[in-house]
C-alpha cells in the first residue's frame, strides 16, 4: 500500500492534524493515496503496524517514494527546510 503513489497518506477521518497534512500536500498539487484507517476494513492492523514502524502517534503516516518520511512533525520539519518539495519532485509527484 506505500508504494502504489508516490505520495501516500495513512489517516483517520476525524483526526485534525490529518486534515492538516492532507491539505498541505493537496496545496502543493499532489494527489495522494489516502487510506483512512477508520473507514476501511483491516485499519486497526494497520494502524497497529505503523505503531510498530516506529509511528507516534501511528496517524498521520506519510510515505514518500515508499519510504517512511513520518508524521506531521517531520513532514513539517522537512517542509521549513525547503526539502519536502524537491524530494516530491524527486519521486514524480511534482512536476513543477
């Protein structure tokens, strides 16, 4: 499920700082998968999974060329140090 976008987002409908990050990476114009954990069959295993990936707290889950890049707190980090846009490019995401 992490590598079939480049850009792919495990979440949970009613969580704000999933809102926060799915809007982030729609402003920039890539179009992500998003699996809300919440309304899909198996989402507690996988959330259980990200948990055991080292995910505190397991959403969101951000994965980046099928990478683990984490949750909002490194996803930020990476966006304040101007490296998030070009590791999107980097994995065809962006294109601009």
């Amino acid at each position: 499920m992490a590598s079939e976008r480049p850009v792919v987002i495990f979440s949970k409908s009613s969580c704000c700082m999933c809102h926060s990050i799915k809007t982030l990476f729609c402003d920039f114009g890539v179009n992500p998968a998003v699996h809300e954990l919440d309304e899909i069959p198996g989402g507690r295993e996988i959330e259980q999974a990200l948990s055991r990936l080292g995910c505190s707290p397991a959403v969101p889950a951000v994965f980046i060329g099928g990478e683990l890049v984490g949750g909002t707190n490194q996803v930020m980090s990476l966006h304040l140090n101007r490296s998030l846009i070009p590791m999107l490019k980097r994995v065809g995401a962006l294109w601009v």
